[in-house]
C-alpha cells in the first residue's frame, strides 16, 4: 500500500494550535485584563482560523479591548497578551 506523506500543517493550523495551548501570566501587582474576555476572544480567534466560525482579520484583532479584571479578580498580565496579539496579527499579516 503506498500512501502519501502527510503536508505540513498550514499557517494557521499552526496558530490554531498555538491558540489552544496559550497561557498568559497572571497580573500581580497591577491590575490585569479579564482572563475571561481573553479566553474567549482567543476561542473566537482560534476558530476563525479553523474554519469553524466567523472570520477575524488582523485589524479586528488589533482593535480589541480588553475590560480590567474586576476587584479582588486576578487578571492576565497585559504586557503578556498586548505582546501575543501584536506577534499573532504579525503572523497572520505576513503568512
């Protein structure tokens, strides 16, 4: 039996991928995103890229703002995800 060789995941197989392992630190001493908003978003995000949702250009993914975690609520590090979302839309722009 002679099958072909699997292809190499595309572009955004990969970042689908990535997306579903990501993980943020969390905030400490200043207040953090809403880990909620976050997760949510980077579902949205990551089944865009699957095919199995609506599509999301850079440009929307540039535009995103996050809410600040609520009182007493730990929150994402916002360095941490400001600097995913720039690298991703970069990835997206030139892939």
């Amino acid at each position: 039996m002679n099958t072909a060789p699997a292809s190499p995941p595309s572009l955004r197989e990969q970042l689908a991928q990535e997306l579903g392992s990501v993980q943020f630190p969390q905030s400490r001493l200043q207040p953090g995103y809403d880990r909620q908003e976050v997760d949510v978003f980077l579902a949205r995000i990551r089944a865009s890229l699957l095919g199995d949702g609506p599509a999301i250009a850079p440009a929307q993914i540039d535009a995103v703002a996050f809410s600040t975690a609520g009182h007493r609520q730990t929150g994402y590090d916002r360095g941490a995800v400001d600097a995913f979302f720039t690298a991703l839309t970069t990835s997206l722009r030139t892939g």
